[in-house]
C-alpha cells in the first residue's frame, strides 16, 4: 500500500549535519498494524512524518497507490493527505477554543459548510464510537487526556481514512487510559484501517502485526 525506497534525511542546524535516516526502506501492506519502536532521537518520529508525508525526505522514493509522493507538489499532497491519511500524535493538538465536536468536523471546516447536517451527525457517530457521546460540546481543557486523544481519533473516523498515522499516541496518558486508546486503535485496525505507530511502550507493540526497531537511522535486528 506504502512503500518507502531508500530513503534518507539529513537535519542542518548551526552548521552541523546529522543523517536521521539513512537509506530506509520499508513496506507496509494495506491492513497492516505496523509499530516502530527505539530509543528517543532514534529517528522514529522524523520517519513516521516522512511516511505521512509532513517531511520531505533528501531523496529516496515514497510510493503510493502508483505515485510517487516525493516528487507530488504540495498541493497534490494536501488533497492526498487530506483523503487517506490521518495523523495523531503525542499532544492531541486539539483546537482548544473548538468543542470536541467542533474538533471533530475540523478536516471539513475549510471544505464544507460547517453546519452541514449529515456532516454534524457524522461528527455525532464519530465521537460515540471512541466513547464520548454526550460530551460532544466539551471543551479540550474540560476532557481528561485520554478523551481528548479520543478526539483525535474521532478526527481521523470522520476521514475515513486509509492510513492512520500514530506519534506515541499514548505517551501522556496514564496506564489504563493507554490501553484504552489501545483497544480503540486494535479495533480500527481490525476493521481495514492501516496503522503505522511508534511506541516507546514494548507491550503496546506487540499488539501490531509487525515491529520495526530503529537505532541511529536505520532499523536494526
Ligand atoms: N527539524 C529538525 N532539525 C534538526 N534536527 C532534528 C529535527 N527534527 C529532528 N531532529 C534530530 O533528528 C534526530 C531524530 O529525531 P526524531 O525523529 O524526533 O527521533 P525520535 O522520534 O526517535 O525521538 C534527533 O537527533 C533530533 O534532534
Ligand atoms: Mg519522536
């Protein structure tokens, strides 16, 4: 479904190069639960946003669906990543003026009339399905951690995305919410929706088909 070829990525900064990956390939089915696991400053995160396209890598090829999406102009990219990829990541990166529901929508708020009535029940959907009906009108700061990365989720189901694309997902939540983030992830998963996730939790990974390790740049074992 994605493939990476060879891909490498070097950081400049005050005169200082460091090659974060180096020459990473990688394939990822359609259907797959993908972890990728590593030290901090292993490289996962700058990987992962490679893979979601929000970084473009220094060369190397990024094959979707025929294209490749490293060549893609930005433009392309947005409509792409807008269609089939959803990304979550440690922070929520919620909208902290937005309501839970507002938060929901958000993907469409440029596309379509915000008020769009199918559009308000499908946001409805989306937050019963990651467990927060009745609190559609909450602000973030009035949620617990765990129900605002249930937002973000939300936020990605209202998408139908093909792709989801999960930074630590549960790196600020407490044991038992993780884990309910977790389930919720499973189960997407389950149902068709490709996951890619980096953990730094070696019990959340092995709930994926498939563990990746990186170290300096490259996956190692
Ligand atoms: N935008 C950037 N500019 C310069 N260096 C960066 C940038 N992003 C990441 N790095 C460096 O790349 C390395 C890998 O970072 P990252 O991909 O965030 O690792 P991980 O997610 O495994 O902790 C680190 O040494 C980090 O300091
Ligand atoms: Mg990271």
């Amino acid at each position: 479904m994605l493939q990476a070829l060879n891909i490498n990525k070097i950081f400049k900064s005050e005169g200082l190069e460091t090659q974060v990956l180096k020459d990473i390939s990688l394939e990822i089915p359609e259907g797959e639960f993908l972890s990728i696991v590593g030290r901090s400053g292993s490289g996962k995160t700058t990987l992962l946003n490679v893979l979601s396209t929000l970084v473009r890598p220094d060369d190397g090829e990024l094959i979707y669906q025929g294209s490749d999406l490293t060549t893609m102009r930005d433009s392309g990219l947005n409509r792409l990543r807008h269609a089939d990829f959803s990304v979550i990541f440690q922070f929520h990166h919620l909208v902290p003026y937005l309501t839970a529901l507002e938060n929901t929508l958000l993907p469409f708020m440029r596309t379509i009339k915000p008020t769009s009535r199918e559009l308000v029940e499908r946001g409805r959907e989306c937050l019963e399905r990651v467990g927060l009906a009745g609190k559609e009108n909450r602000l973030p700061s009035n949620l617990s951690g765990g129900e605002q990365q249930r937002v973000a989720i939300a936020r990605a189901l209202i998408k139908s995305s093909r792709i989801l694309f999960a930074d630590e997902p549960t790196g600020s939540l407490d044991k038992s919410t993780g884990e309910e983030i977790m389930e919720l992830i499973t189960d997407l998963n389950r149902e068709g929706l490709t996951v890619v996730m980096v953990t730094h939790d070696p019990e959340y990974a092995k709930l994926a088909n498939r563990s990746v390790t990186m170290e300096d740049g490259i996956f190692v074992q």
